[in-house]
C-alpha cells in the first residue's frame, strides 16, 4: 500500500472529498468528462490504469446504457467508485493479460495519466494493446501530464515521485508525447488535441484509426 492510500483509508468517510480535493488541483475531471463525451458515445469503455475510479464514476453516470472496463496494477482498483456497479467491472490485471483474453472489443479506450508510470521500454507495448482492444471505428484517448518549466510541473513532480512513491515517474513533453504515439500507434491519426484545465499540462490525445 503506497503512502498516500495508507493515509487516505484513515479518513474514513471523508476519504472521497479529500480525494477529489487533491486531485482538483492538478485536472478538472468534470471538464474532461464533458470532452470524452463531445468526441464519443460509448456503448463499451475499456480504462487501462483506472485507479480509484474517478473518472468511471462520471462516465457511467453520464452514459447510463454503456459498459465500463476499468484495469489496474494496483491492488483494489475502483475501490472509491460510487456509481452503477451492475455496469462498472474493475479487476486488478495488466493489459496484456487482459487482450489475451480475447474481450469484446471496446468503443472507447482510455489511458489517462498512465504512460509516465511505465517505463519508456513498455509504452509501445501498452499502446499496442489499447489499440488491439478498440473497435472499428472507436477512439483511443491518451491523456497526458506534459514536462513543463513551471510550479505546476514540479507540484506533479513531486507528488507522483515523493508522495506517490513511483521512484521512476518518467514525464514527456508535448513534442515526445507526439513521438510516443506516432511509433507506437503509425496507423492512427490525432483528430483531437486539447488542454485539460486548471493546468496547462495536462494534454489529451484522441485518436481514430486513419482508415476508420
């Protein structure tokens, strides 16, 4: 259990809005709901790397005939979701594991915040099975923190490598994000760039297959 679980479980019931406290710091996830669902209604959504479930709980609520996927490394993922569970499936498995399973393919893919906790080595690879997993058609979101010179950058910086505790935060700036995506992903194209607020750092990708 990482520092900041540990601490949060001591809040008891005051746990999830000290939890969205926190996170409204760095990313508006009521805003990037409202963007997801200007780009795509889902009936499927596959969420590589979901942690607690806060960005499940707006998409469930928002889509009440869509199916939620929620994946994690971590030992309880969506263990703070407040939404439909009869709709909401979260399962602590790694993408490949998970594609290998042959599901049913997904509308919507998302790997938010995720890509600088894997090491460079593995992103392809990751990529790759979000893509293996998106339906004919669907979009592929991959949002985002951007390596910037600023107070927020090192706000995140140190949250994700002291306070996280994940000694190998590897964060990319906008042109390497580019990079990422375009080697791993040659057959898709952005057909959406945006900024989440309140930090400009925050950058999310959506991506559709250049034939599709």
């Amino acid at each position: 259990m990482g520092f900041t679980t540990a601490v949060r479980r001591r809040l008891g019931k005051y746990e999830v809005p000290a939890a969205e406290l926190y996170r409204s710091v760095f990313i508006d996830l009521d805003d990037m709901a409202t963007t997801l669902l200007s780009l795509s209604r889902p009936k499927r959504i596959l969420e590589i790397g979901c942690g607690d479930g806060a960005v499940a709980e707006r998409l469930v609520g928002a889509l009440p005939d869509a199916e939620y996927v929620g994946i994690d490394v971590m030992a309880e993922p969506g263990r703070l979701f407040r939404g439909d569970r009869a709709r909401a499936e979260f399962r602590s498995v790694y993408s490949h594991d998970l594609r290998a399973e042959g599901p049913a393919l997904f509308d919507l893919v998302l790997v938010v915040d995720v890509l600088h906790h894997v090491p460079p080595a593995h992103r392809d690879a990751l990529l790759h099975d979000a893509e293996a997993m998106l339906a004919p058609g669907g979009t592929l979101i991959v949002k985002e923190w951007e390596r910037r010179q600023d107070l927020a950058h090192l706000m995140a910086y140190t949250s994700d490598r002291y306070v996280s505790g994940d000694k190998n935060v590897d964060f990319a700036d906008r042109e390497q994000l580019h990079a990422i995506v375009s080697r791993a992903l040659p057959d898709f194209s952005v057909v959406c760039e945006t900024r989440v607020p309140p930090k400009r750092n925050n950058i999310l990708l959506a991506l559709r297959r250049a034939d599709g």
